[in-house]
C-alpha cells in the first residue's frame, strides 16, 4: 500500500466503499472515501479494506465499472476465467455468481444458463473442477482439445442450433462459416446467408448443386430461404414503408441469380427428405414442369437399373415416399389450367404422356419391384388435366412405334429363316396385343381421312392384306409430322422463353431502380429528422447554459457580499477580541476563502465545458478570479497542463501517476505572512496517456 492506491472497504462479498490513499506512517493510513470523508486506519489496517491491484477484475470494477459490465455481457466466460484465477483457491459457480454481483455487475442476461456457463469454465486452460464441482485454477494444457470443425460442420452446426446456444458460440462457428464461403454448394451459400451470416461475394451462376451432398438441417434452412426471398422478389415495397426482412435479404443477393431453378434437383433427389417435400409448394410455372421432367427422369432411371429379380434395398427405402413426392408435384403443376396457345404447356404435357406410355409399354414395369414406377406412369396418362387427345395420340404413337418394331422383327425373321434352315419363321405382319385390338368405327374413319393419328395407331392391329398400302411409309410419314410440329413449338417454345428472360431483365432492372430510389429518400428523411433533432438539442443546452450562467454569476455576487461581510466581521473581531490568537484568526480566514474557492470552481467547470473562449462564463471566471486575486486566492494549474503529480495539490479520481494533466485547476491562497500557499481546493488531474 502507498499514497495514491485505490482501496475497498468489503461488507461480505459486496463492496462497500472506495477510496484513495492520501497519507501514511507506520502507525496509521489516511484513506479519502468517495464523497470526500477522510478517515485514519491504524495500521494494520482491518481485513475488510482491500488493496485494489491495476489490471484485476475488482479494480476494474472500481474504476470503469462500466466497461466491465460490457464485456460480462458479451463474453461472461472470460471475466469468470480471471475471477478464479484471482481468487487463488477453491470457489464454486455460485460464489463466483454472488462474488461479480457484489462489484455492482448484473447478471440479469444470463440468469438460467449459470450451468452452462460452468461447463464452459471447465472447457477452458487451467481450470480445474473436483468431484464435488469446486472450481481452481492449475497449471497444465488444457484438457479434452476440441477437434476443428469443417465448415460444413460448422454450417450444420449452425443451422441446428438452438436459440439458447450462447451468442459467442454461435458467432465462433459464423466466423468458421465465413472463412470458407468459397467452398460452400449452393444451398450452403443461401443457408448461411439465412443464418446473418455475412455473405459479401457471390458467383456469377451457381456451381453444380448436388443436394445429396447437404445435411437434412441445411437443405431444410436453405429451401425455406429460397421461398422467402423468391416471394419478395414478386412483391413491390411501397415508398416510405420499412422493407421486411426478406425483402432485405433479397436485396442482398443479386437478381441475376435465380433461386427456384435450385428447387428442381432437390424435388428429384432420390431420397426421403422433409426438405425435398416442402420445395414441392415452393414450385410452380416453368420449374414446377421442370421438376416433373426431372422425377420422370428417376423413374426412368429406376427401371432400366433396377429391373432385376431381386429388389436394391437403398432403392426400396426411397421408392415410397419419393412416389408421394411426385404426385403432389404433380397435382401442382397440372392443377392451374393453361390459356389457350400456351405451347410450353402444351409440350409438358405431349412430353409426360408420351415417356408415360413408353414406361406402361416397358415389359420389366410388370414386376413387384415397378410397382410404383407402374403407379406413377398411370397416375401420369389418366391425370384429367391432360387433354384426352394428347392421351390418345400418344397411345397411338406408342401402339405405332410397337407395331413398327414388331415389323423389324418380322423382317430379320424372314431374312434368317432364308439364310439358315431349321429357323422358325418369323410372320411378316406385325400385330399389338389382341386386348388393345379394336375395328374402327364411322368416326374414327373420318379421322383417318383427315389425316389424324388415333385412327392411324388403332388400325395397326389388322392384318395389312392390300398390296397397294404400305403402313411403314406411312408410319414415316407420320413421325416426319411429329416431328415438324415438335419442331416449330421447340422454335416457338424458345422465343417465348427469350422474350421472358428479356423481360424479367427489364423488370429486375426496373425493381433495383425503384429500391435505390426508395433508400436514397428514406436517408434523406432520416437525416432531416436527425438534423431536426441536433438542433433542437442545440438550442435546448444553449438555453440550460445560459441560465446555469445567470446562476452562477448570482451566486459569484451572493458569495462576494458575503466575502465582504466577512472581512468586516473580521476586522470587527480584531478589534474587539485582541487576545484571541493568530492560530484562530488564520483559521478563520482560511474557512473563509474555501467558500470563494468552492464558488471559483463551479465558474472554473462552467469556463471549461464553453467552446468560446470569449464566452459569457469565461469573462465571468476571469472577473472573479481577478477579484480573487484580491484577496489572494490564486489559481494554480491551466487547463490541459501536463506536469508531475502533487499529493498535496492533486486530487486524481482515476488513481494517481508520475505525469498527470490538470482537467479542471486548483486555487491557493497566498498570505502575506504565509511561509508556503495554503490549498483552498485541489486540481482534478488525470494520468497521461502512454
């Protein structure tokens, strides 16, 4: 202990009082509390008042109490860490709770995780924990390392963490996150920017997505951020209005990059996925029709590969409710019927029918294990909102393409059994099944007539006996038809899809214009209002000031007539008490002066908080001090002065220095018969910054 160390007097665990240490000897210490009492402690000094050390947790509390609570609220772990290691012996996660609230911390914020925190306590170096869970602090690493996380863990992490998970925690694994944007899918990339993770760069066109790669958790944040944004983007925001934070969050990403075509490989992803079945509602238009391609795809897949006797059991587990996916895929797109002359749609649906047909027409669709390949393909072909001449026209050009390669056959057949004797003979005339055999009637002529395909396919099953017919130029005849047809709605399909991808250009364009626009007069208002309000504040401290200085400059008057009563009580008192001593008319005088010098302070702090020197309570502050000076109040130390460190002239509330500078000055008076000067008030000085 030494003058100048800041000291506690304790009352249990809470601080009581603070103060400073102005004198010692060795039989008694001089201590200043806060308040200016003065007390003597002899030496030595009871246990409850405490040297407080630079630097520790409790002279923190001391001396920026403030600061300390900041830091408890954001990182709480640490300032337990160096509370343990303070103590020095063994303490408990409650006394450590009852030990930092007895320095004035709150700790309201993290009332119900006292618990975790311990077990952050004992993850941390040097902490120490018995079986009875007593906490130390002991030398040695620090036990049970934590295995670095990947960031893809560290984004499935995140993405599964609760809302009580502790904020440094989470802001760990965003840092981790964000360390490795670049090696993210996309779905990562939209399910960290989900999360508030910072996402500054994004590419030009997404990377090949792969969903199969993604954890559940990801795909699920990733898939309801991209609804969220999707909807945003169609809507328009109102000038004046706050934009959600949707709306936000769209604005961040770029419009170029479409987010629902992300939708279309997660729907067809060959697994059981709660995220996979909500995108289905996310889908619609062109995508929605996209995804049914691609689950069409997969079914497709799954007979040519999985054909055989024995069923693949990864196979069987995914069958199921990846079926359930695609009817309700399904239902959506073909719910909303189309205008008329909507050729995309149109081709979708030629498209379906037809890969549903060739799936029915499959031979292998008859096994127990393409049951629900079988239950898709006839889910597809009796859908009512297929038009039932697409569903007929291509039963016919499927019975169509069976007969001509019934043909084929026949015609290999005929040429081996010429080559090679003791083949069997292939028939020439090639034949549908005799359950889908049916004589057409008047009608279905007129049809034929007029060049129309179902008639065409139904009349493939009759024995072709005139000689002047040949049904496979026909057949290619047809098919150059189809083709042609295929092809001016391939040509129309993507004119119409220039046109719309023009279109949404224009329109994304026009949309960022509007939010600039929007933003630009949104700051403007906010800085009206803001400069509206520094003004009135302004004007409100210039109107305090100017009043505090009408005051103070009454009090200045009061406190000099008063001064002047005094010097004649004193004089009177020389005159009518000569026997009183010199000792006690010193005194007296002294008691008089500290009143002006207590006045000469509150002109001093008005002088100092004036920007102008040539203000009203500078003038003020330098009028009285000349009256001062009259009497031989003096002032000592200027504003700003950096000199070295008075005991006696000093008063410092942050602790003491070598080198301090004077923030407000002190006075003195200076008597004739007066060996040194006789401090009336000290100077408020501060250390000097290293």
């Amino acid at each position: 202990m030494e003058i100048g160390s800041l000291v506690e007097q304790c009352d249990g665990n809470a601080v009581r009082r603070v103060g400073t240490v102005r004198a010692l000897n060795e039989k008694e210490v001089v201590v200043e509390w806060e308040g200016g009492e003065s007390e003597y402690l002899s030496v030595p000094v009871p246990e409850s008042v405490k040297t407080l050390v630079p630097g520790t947790i409790r002279y923190r509390a001391a001396t920026d109490l403030a600061a300390l609570q900041s830091q408890f609220e954001s990182d709480p772990v640490e300032v337990l860490v160096e509370l343990v290691r303070e103590t020095g012996k063994r303490t408990t996660i409650t006394a450590l709770r009852r030990q930092i609230e007895g320095l004035g911390v709150s700790t309201q914020k993290y009332a119900d995780e006292w618990s975790d925190l311990r077990q952050s306590l004992v993850a941390r170096p040097h902490v120490r924990q018995d079986a009875k869970k007593g906490l130390w602090w002991g030398e040695g690493k620090p036990r049970n390392p934590r295995r670095e996380l990947t960031v893809a863990e560290a984004l499935r992490k995140l993405a599964g963490a609760s809302r009580r998970v502790h904020e440094k925690t989470r802001q760990s694994l965003s840092d981790m996150v964000v360390s490795g944007l670049h090696e993210l899918s996309p779905y990562e990339r939209l399910a960290a920017h989900a999360l508030d993770v910072p996402v500054d760069e994004w590419p030009q066109q997404w990377a090949e997505p792969h969903p199969e790669r993604v954890s559940e958790e990801v795909r699920l944040v990733a898939v309801a951020h991209i609804g969220d944004v999707s909807r945003a983007r169609s809507r328009v925001v109102l000038p004046g209005t706050e934009p959600s934070r949707a709306a936000s969050k769209a604005a961040e990403i770029p419009p170029s990059l479409d987010l629902l075509p992300l939708l279309v490989p997660l729907v067809a992803m060959p697994v059981a996925s709660p995220a996979a079945d909500k995108a289905v509602s996310a889908l619609s238009g062109e995508y929605a029709r996209e995804g049914v391609r691609a689950v069409m795809g997969r079914f497709e897949q799954r007979l040519s590969t999985g054909g055989g006797s024995e069923e693949v059991p990864d196979q069987k587990d995914w069958l199921a409710p990846f079926l359930i996916r695609a009817k309700a895929l399904l239902r959506r797109t073909l719910t909303k019927q189309p205008k008329d002359g909507d050729l995309p749609w149109l081709d979708f649906a030629e498209e379906m029918v037809t890969r549903a047909w060739a799936l029915l027409a499959d031979p292998r669709i008859q096994q127990q294990s393409n049951r629900p390949v079988r239950e898709w393909a006839q889910q597809v072909v009796d859908h009512p909102a297929l038009p039932s001449e697409l569903r007929e026209a291509a039963r016919a050009a499927q019975a169509a393409a069976e007969a001509e390669t019934a043909h084929e056959v026949g015609t290999i057949g005929e040429e081996a059994t010429e080559e090679g004797p003791g083949t069997e003979p292939v028939p020439k005339t090639p034949t549908v099944p005799a359950e889908e055999t049916k004589q057409p009637d008047e009608g279905e002529e007129e049809d034929f007539e007029a060049g129309g395909v179902g008639s065409t396919a139904e009349s493939a099953d009759v024995t072709i006996t005139e000689p002047e017919r040949d049904p496979q130029a026909e057949i290619q005849a047809l098919k150059r038809l189809l083709e042609e047809e295929r092809n001016n709605a391939a040509t129309a399909r993507a004119e119409l899809e220039r046109q719309r991808r023009d279109a949404s250009v224009a329109l994304a364009e026009a949309e960022a214009t509007a939010k600039r626009l929007r933003l630009r007069i949104a700051d403007e208002e906010k800085h009206r209002a803001e400069a509206e309000t520094r003004t009135r504040a302004a004007e409100d401290a210039a109107e305090s000031a100017r009043q505090g200085l009408e005051e103070a400059e009454q009090r200045v008057e009061a406190m000099t007539r008063q001064l002047r009563r005094r010097d004649d009580e004193l004089r009177q008192s020389r005159q009518t008490a000569r026997g009183a001593s010199q000792a006690q008319l010193r005194q007296a005088r002294i008691d008089t002066l500290r009143v002006l010098a207590a006045v000469l302070t509150e002109v001093a702090d008005q002088a100092i908080h004036e920007d102008d020197e040539t203000g009203p309570a500078n003038a003020l502050y330098r009028r009285a001090l000349a009256r001062a000076a009259a009497a031989g109040v003096l002032d000592r130390g200027a504003l700003g002065e950096e000199t070295d460190y008075d005991p006696v002239m000093h008063r410092a509330p942050g602790g003491p220095a070598a080198r301090v500078v004077v923030e407000r000055p002190g006075f003195v008076w200076q008597g004739p018969r007066e060996p040194e000067p006789v401090v009336l008030e000290q100077a408020i000085v501060r250390g000097v910054e290293q």
